[in-house]
C-alpha cells in the first residue's frame, strides 16, 4: 500500500511512540523509512545583533548535530528490524519543511508523533504535527504520547 514512509523527528520524548509504529508500519508495508530531522531556523536566528553571529553559528551547528545524533538513533532501530532507511536534515521552518520533503520524495504515509497536551496549550501554540496533519495531501497518521503534568 505505502512504498515509502517519512518519519520527522524532534528529538522530543512525543516522538518515541511514532519510531515504533513508522518501524512496524514500515515492516508490514515493506516500505523504505525516510528519517527527517529539520533544524528550526528560529531557534537559530531570533536574535539580529551582530555581536550574536558566531554564536548562532554555534547554535545552529549543535542543532544540526543533535539532529544526526537523532536519526542515526532512528536509523539503527530501523536497520536492527530489517527496514530500509533514507535519511535528510533540513533547515527551515519545520512543518513546511516536513510537507516539501514528503512531495520531494513522493512519500505515500508521514508518522508524526504528537504530545497530548491541553487544550488551552495547544490553542496558544499550535503544534508542528496538527499542521502537517492539516495541510498535507496524503495520509498522515499521529502518534500521540501523553505529557506527565508535574
């Protein structure tokens, strides 16, 4: 049904349940796991002072690393469970980012993992994966993982 499956990362603990159903998912479709990391330029560049560049560049570098350290994880998980992998890291805002690279690639399923937070969080912020959910053209499924209120 699926011949290739995309698996956006964020490195948070939402996206732990979504490894495992886009690997069992990949498993039954024998389909190929694409891993995507996406480097929030936001979070790199909300600062425009001058005396802020090399650290950004910094930044930016640590993220671009932290995002490989992710995938490679995701990856290793995939190869152990027999599921072929393509891997990507993208600079950008994420969701338009996520839904590029799933035309780009003519992914047929994107697995998001989701955070079940309340409503009144997700009314103020959004969330990446409502988005992708929202605006893409082909199935999306969202994994959703519940947030331990402290």
């Amino acid at each position: 049904m699926y011949d290739r499956l995309l698996l956006p990362t964020d490195m948070s603990p939402g996206v732990d349940r979504a490894i495992e159903h886009a690997i069992d998912a990949a498993q039954r479709y024998g389909a190929e796991l694409h891993v995507l990391y996406v480097v929030d330029a936001d979070a790199y560049s909300s600062y425009p002072g001058d005396e802020y560049v090399h650290e950004f560049e910094g930044l930016e570098h640590a993220l671009e690393e932290a995002g490989r350290d992710a995938v490679g994880d995701i990856v290793d998980q995939a190869t152990e469970a027999g599921v072929s992998t393509e891997t990507e890291i993208r600079h950008g805002v994420p969701h338009e980012e996520i839904l590029a690279y799933a035309d780009d690639a003519d992914i047929g399923l994107t697995v998001v993992g989701s955070k079940n937070r309340p409503g009144e969080y997700r009314r103020l912020l959004g969330s990446v994966a409502e988005r992708i959910a929202r605006m893409a053209e082909k199935p999306v499924t969202v994994v959703k993982t519940p947030v331990d209120e402290d």
